[in-house]
C-alpha cells in the first residue's frame, strides 16, 4: 500500500476514534458520574483524556511502518 494512502487512511481513523471516544466518554459522564463529587470528575476525565493515546498509537505505528518491498 503507498505511504500516502496508508496516511490518509489513518488520519481517517484518528479522527473518527477522538470524536467517537470523546462523546462516549461524555455520555458515561454524564449519566454515572452527574452526583459525584469534583475530584471523582477530575479522576476520570484525567483517565479518559489520556487513555484515547493507545489505540492511536497503534494506528501510527502501523501508519510509519515502511511499506514491503515488492520482488518480482
């Protein structure tokens, strides 16, 4: 696969992962964590902020890996 096309479609995949992480993230937010109390909200939204790292991470790397060599 060209290492242009491998880019965009990651990209693709990057973006569609943060905006469907994010309102997941929200909506379990917003209905388990409405009582709580600050630092519970300021615990998870810590947590989740940073966890949305290691699917895109998996995506990059697979984005980098230098395409194989074809021989004929």
């Amino acid at each position: 696969m060209p290492v242009r096309l491998k880019k965009l479609i990651g990209t693709v995949i990057i973006v569609a992962l943060v905006i469907v992480y994010a309102l997941v993230a929200t909506t379990i937010a917003t209905y388990r964590l409405a009582e709580s109390e600050w630092y519970v909200h300021l615990l998870y939204f810590l947590f989740t902020g940073v966890l949305w790292v290691v699917p895109a991470m998996f995506v990059i790397r697979w984005m980098e890996r230098p395409p194989k060599n074809k021989q004929a």
